[in-house]
C-alpha cells in the first residue's frame, strides 16, 4: 500500500530584515499546510541574507542559539499551529567563538528533535563560510518524525557523498539539503549531484535553493528547487529559476522498499573493502 507524504519547500527572495523574512516563510507554511503539506523545509540561514558573500565580523549579529533562539522558539509554534514538521536552518552560536551552520527539526507537535550542523564549510569567492562556521560535529542524525525518517545535509556538503551515505545507513527516507547557490559557480551541477546521491542512496531528496540577488554580493541564486525520487526523478518538475516558490508535492514512500529491493545497492555494498576512504 502506498505511503504517500505530502511535503513542500521554499525558495525565497531576500526581504531585508528578519521579521519580514520570518512572517514570509511562516506565510509559506500556512499555505502548504492549507495544501495538506505534512512537512516543510526552509533554505540555508533561511532568516539572514546570504552574508559570506564577504568576510565582515558584523554579521555574527545574525547568530542565535539552538534550540533556544527566538527564530527556532517561534518555528515550535507554527509546528504546532500547522501540524507539520519543520526543517529549520540558521546560523548557530553554541558559545563565544563557537559558530555553526544549522538546521533544526522540529516535530508536526512543535517539540525540538535535535539539529544537524554542517560538515563541509567551503572558502572560496563569494562563499567565505570558513569565516564564520566551524565544521559540524554532531554527526549525521536522523530523525523519527510524524512523516518518516527525516535527515538534513546542507548545501556544500551535498558535493560529498560519504554524508548522503551515511544518512542512509542512518534510515532516511527524506533528506533535505537547504542550499544557497549562485549560477555562476556550480549551477550544471544542481541537476545532476541530488538526483545522483537519491539513486545511489534510494530515499528522497528535497533540494532547496535561494533565488534573486542580494545586498552582500553578485552571486545571482537560482532557485530551480525540486523534490528527487529514488529513482532520480524529479517529482513534478522544478521550481522557477527567477522567482520565489512554494513547492508541494506527494512523495510515495512505498517506492523506496521498492526501489531498494530491485537495485539491491544496500546489500551489495561492500564496508569491508573501504578502509582506505577513511584514510588521511
């Protein structure tokens, strides 16, 4: 029998203040929720602009803790007035120095799951996040929500396969991969890595990208965001590749049994034989 999830994702604009950033995206939610959207997922520092365009001390204002915060506390809420579990991603401060990117999963009942921080923190033009982020150390969690078994990488990270791997090793069934990334640098790439690790990895990938310039930078965002099957489709074509969008769509969990027992990748594999990828 089918198990069939509804679920949505974001690609923004920019506002220029987080109280509008944050009323825009809770506005998504009631939509997606009004949709019949039981889980919904938001783009990287989905509550700041796209700061790592450059390397100013300033923007360690846009940090706040987690789950402590008062972007996270007020995600809570609209988990619990939507009924929808929710991706959260934002700029993390654990302690003085201490600076992570997040994402938080809250549950459809609004109680905290726990966070995911980023593995991969890349330094290069127009993406200076060594600047700000350290390297995540809580490992690949993976979380049993009221839709399945949820797992978040993020962005940079997504050109990494041991991640996606070990999200599936971990019992995935969704992985959402909030992401800002311009069309100059990798934008080929956008189409052909997430459909590729959901083949590889047999789960669904929620790819969620920014769109529209900012303030801090050139990098022009893409959005062209989508949901992938286990099979490398994309579920119901891509968002826009100008514009902001709220996707929703129906994800038939039942194909990853499906899928798993055909291609069989989970029993092939080979743990034995890798000791040399751990390797320095």
């Amino acid at each position: 029998m089918a198990n069939v999830v509804r679920a949505a994702l974001v690609q923004a604009t920019w506002t220029g203040d987080t109280e509008s950033m944050i009323a825009k995206h809770e506005e998504h939610a009631r939509a997606a929720a009004a949709q019949g959207a039981k889980v919904i997922g938001f783009q990287e520092v989905f509550n700041a602009p796209y700061f790592c365009q450059v390397q100013e001390s300033e923007h360690y204002r846009w940090a706040e803790p987690v789950p402590d915060g008062p972007t996270v506390r007020r995600m809570r809420e609209l988990a619990r007035e939507t009924g929808m579990v929710i991706v959260v991603p934002v700029f993390e401060v654990e302690g003085s120095g201490f600076y992570y990117n997040t994402a938080a999963v809250i549950d459809a009942d609004g109680s905290y799951l726990g966070k995911y921080r980023k593995h991969h923190i890349p330094q290069v033009k127009g993406f200076w996040e060594k600047y700000y982020f350290k390297p995540g150390n809580l490992g690949w969690p993976v979380f049993d929500t009221a839709v399945g078994k949820v797992g978040v990488y993020i962005c940079y990270d997504r050109h990494f396969p041991e991640g996606w791997r070990q999200l599936g090793l971990n019992g995935a069934q969704i992985v959402y991969n909030p992401s800002a990334t311009s069309r100059g640098l990798s934008a080929y790439l956008w189409k052909l890595e997430q459909p590729a690790a959901a083949v590889a990895n047999e789960y669904f990938i929620a790819a969620i990208n920014r769109v529209g310039q900012e303030e801090y930078g050139d990098n022009d965002f893409y959005g062209t965001s989508y949901f992938v099957d286990p099979r490398g489709r994309f579920v119901d074509g891509t968002a826009s590749d100008t514009k902001e969008e709220l996707l929703v769509r129906d994800l038939d969990l039942g194909l990853i049994d499906e899928v798993r027992q055909q291609w069989a990748f989970y029993r092939d594999r080979r743990p034995d034989a890798y000791e040399g990828l751990v390797r320095p």
